[in-house]
C-alpha cells in the first residue's frame, strides 16, 4: 500500500475505535503506564506536529525494514 493509503488505514482505525464501531474497549480497561505517558507526550504536540508524527510512523507500518525513520 501506499504511505497515504497506510496513513489512512490507521487513521479509520482510530475513529473506529473512538466511535466503538471497530474495537469494544472494556470501561474498566486501564493502559500500562508506558502507553499513557507516550499518549500524554503526543497530546502536547500541535496539530502539524502530530500529523507529521502519525506520517512518519504509518510510513514504517508493514515496511520490510526496521530502520528507524528520524523526523
């Protein structure tokens, strides 16, 4: 797939999940510590930050390589 054919997939994923129409999250779910504080980190960015952010990580999904890719 394409970057922008990836970027898209994610970004229904997580309408779908903040809309309860792809992935039941239980009410009593409690993230490990680790996850909240890297969503914590990524809500203080602003808005051009996280769209490049979420790029940069939808370029690497389902890539052969396992270079990290800097921003």
């Amino acid at each position: 797939m394409s970057p922008s054919a990836r970027l898209e997939v994610w970004l229904l994923l997580g309408q779908g999940m903040e809309n309860e129409t792809i992935i039941q999250v239980p009410s009593d779910y409690q993230p490990p510590s680790e996850a909240s504080e890297f969503s914590d980190l990524i809500t203080q960015l602003d808005f051009e930050q996280r769209v490049e952010f979420m790029r940069q990580a939808g370029l690497g999904m389902g890539s052969k390589s396992t270079k990290a890719t800097s921003m």
